[in-house]
C-alpha cells in the first residue's frame, strides 16, 4: 500500500498570523522532509519550501539539528531519530493503542491476521499501530504513514461518520481523488456513493483500491466525546485466499474491539 503525502504548508503565509513564526517554520521543515519522495532535502530546498531567505533557513536548520529533531548528511537533511522517541511516547500514552495490541493478540481471527488502528486527519488517515499476525501482508502500510481516505477501508469508515454537509464540502462530485490501482475510486461521487451502504452495513470494505491483490475491512471506533480522537480498525486480507466467511469473522472482532476501545467501561 503506498504511502500519499501532500506538500508540506507554506508556512511564510501562515507564519504572519502565527504567535510563534520560528515555531511554524520549523514545523513545515519537518513536514516538507517527511513529505520528499527520498526523504532528503538540501538546504536550497527547504528555503524555497519554507519560503525564507538561506540564511535563515540556515540558521533554523542548525536549532533543529541541535535538538536531534533533523539530521544533516553531507549537503542534504534527513528527519532525526528525536522523533522516533517522541512518536513512541506519544504512542505509549494511548490506551487505545495498548489495547488494540492485548486484544489482537488473543482474538481467535485477528490474531493470525494483520490488523491496524488509525486516525483520521483531514481528508487523510494516520496509522497509529500495525499487529502482525501474517507476514504475507507486509506490503501495505507502515506505522506513521498517510493515506488518502478514499483508497483504504478505514478512511471510509470513518468519513461516513461525519454529516452529510462536511462530506460535500471535502468531495464534492466532481473532485478527483488519488489513484493507486485500476480499481482506485476515481471521483468524489463516486466516493460520496459508498458510504451510505458502509452505513447501513456498519463496515467498510476496500477491494484492491490501494494495492493489488489485497483487499481490507474496517470500522470506526465509537468517539469518547465531543473532542475524542476519530480512530478506525482495519485488517488486510490476500484476495486469492479471502473468503466472505472469513470477511464476517474478522468484522465481528473488529466491531468487538472497536467498542472495547470506544466504550472501556463496557
């Protein structure tokens, strides 16, 4: 499953506006080197992605260096390793995550399978956590990717929660979404013309959209609030071996976990 980024802001627009300009900067540093196809960037780069004169980005590279947050690798920089441990921080303060893990671990279906928690950002998902139950599956997406929601199952679980009005304005019908596969949603009509059955069927379901050969289901995660995270739980499946037997079993134990998760007192 590939990953899809888009740019990284252009913070020299949103820098004006911002109580702390550096702050921002170095932020859309930091997502401008997440978001390279190498992940690589010169200095000349990054000044005309931050939209800021050498000199300064010279001199906000060098603070990020300093604090582990950007590593510099002859002429070109690389995010640091300070930000595996803040994602691992982050990570292991969510309860959601820790749960995710002890359930997939003793779930009679899931547990053989590979299984993800994700959160929705925009018109993109997250992926917070990856249990690997089948190593033949390996191929779809990693812990800290991004994806579009219109090519994977749990981006669509959890689009469908949002009103009516908040999915015309992300899709409205002519608005053309990211492709991956022949079999990638094309149109936000086409996309808006799903969701009613996930629904209804209370799951989503993604047949080879994103990556071929592979197809997912997932549901979203009740909300804990008004402000709660919007996580969602998806499992990858190999089509030529998927069976809707199979399909059953794992939503069931999605659904399970997913109001283990959304509902903790039961």
């Amino acid at each position: 499953m590939a990953d899809s980024r888009n740019s990284g802001p252009q913070p020299d627009t949103q820098g004006n506006a911002s109580p702390a300009p550096a702050v921002t900067r170095a932020a859309a540093v930091l997502d401008a080197l997440a978001s390279s196809a190498t992940g690589r960037l010169t200095l000349s780069d990054l000044s005309r992605e931050v939209g800021i004169p050498k000199s300064s980005t010279s001199n906000l590279l060098l603070a990020l260096e300093e604090a582990r947050l950007i590593s510099r690798q002859g002429s070109e920089f690389t995010l640091g390793r300070k930000l595996v441990e803040l994602g691992a921080a982050y990570l292991g303060r969510l309860d959601e995550v820790q749960e995710f893990y002890r359930y997939c671990e003793q779930a009679p279906v899931l547990s053989g399978e590979t299984v993800r928690i994700a959160m929705l950002d925009g018109v993109n998902v997250i992926y917070l956590a990856r249990y690997e139950g089948h190593p033949a599956v390996r191929l779809t997406s990693n812990i800290g990717d991004k994806m579009p929601v219109s090519l994977c199952a749990v981006g669509k679980a959890l689009i469908a929660r949002l009103h009516d009005h908040d999915i015309e304005e992300l899709f409205p019908d002519d608005a053309e979404l990211p492709v991956l596969t022949p079999k990638s949603l094309r149109t936000g009509a086409e996309f808006k013309a799903q969701l009613q059955t996930i629904r209804e069927q209370g799951y989503a379901f993604e047949d080879e959209e994103s990556t071929t050969g592979v197809v997912c289901l997932a549901v979203a995660v009740p909300t804990r609030g008004a402000h709660g995270p919007s996580l969602g739980l998806s499992v990858t499946a190999l089509k030529a071996t998927y069976t809707p037997e199979q399909g059953a079993q794992m939503v069931k134990e999605l659904q399970e976990l997913a109001h283990s998760l959304g509902n903790p007192m039961g």
